[in-house]
C-alpha cells in the first residue's frame, strides 16, 4: 500500500495524518487482507470517518443507527478485544455530538481550517 505509519517526521509530528488514513480506506479489501480484519468492518468505519469529516449536515439519527450496527458487528467479531475509548465515543456518542453540534463537524476540523488559509 506504500503507507508509512507512526514514523517520527522531525519538527512536525508523525506521519499519521489525514491522507494515511485515507489511503487506508480506500481499499477495504486490501487492508482486510493484510490485517486480517473484517473487510464490512473496515468500510464501515471508512464511511463513518468520512461522514464526521464532510463539511455538510448529516442525519443523525441515520448516523446513529448505522454507529450501532457497527459497534454490534465489532462486538460480535472481537469481543475479546478491549473496544478503544475514541472508538467508542464514535460509535455510542457519535449521532449526539452531531445532533448538538451548531455546525457539520467537518468544518471544526484543522483539514477545515487550514483549506481558509
């Protein structure tokens, strides 16, 4: 996939960022291959992340209901692995931080704020 992830860039950081994540995602197929997780999984949370990362309105009560499908099949799958707390907050708390967000959660990104420069 020619991902570098969680490599020391000097001054800056890591290489984790918004493009590694994306290029993650584009292929479920692939990472489910190479990680050996659930390929239905994997684009279920690439739609998510795009969901919360688009600038525009979103149903949340749509968005709810598909958070929760994905958290039962993470559940199902890999109940012996400790769900993480970011992804729980997604998945649980995901549809009411939108619902009470004044604006798309997109436009609070610093994707968002750097594109006004």
């Amino acid at each position: 996939m020619g991902l570098n992830i969680d490599v020391v860039k000097q001054g800056v950081g890591t290489t984790n960022d918004g493009n590694s994540a994306r290029r993650f995602f584009e292929n479920p197929n692939k990472v489910a291959e190479i990680t050996g997780l659930d390929e239905t999984l994997i684009y279920n949370f690439s739609v998510i992340l795009q969901v919360i990362s688009s600038g525009q309105r979103v149903d949340y009560i749509k968005f709810g209901v598909y958070c929760t499908k994905t958290a039962e099949r993470y559940i199902s799958l890999y109940k012996w692995y400790y769900m993480p707390s970011s992804v729980h907050k997604l998945l649980f708390h995901g549809a009411d931080i939108i619902k009470h967000a004044i604006v798309p959660i997109g436009q609070l990104s610093e994707e968002a704020q750097e594109a006004r420069n």
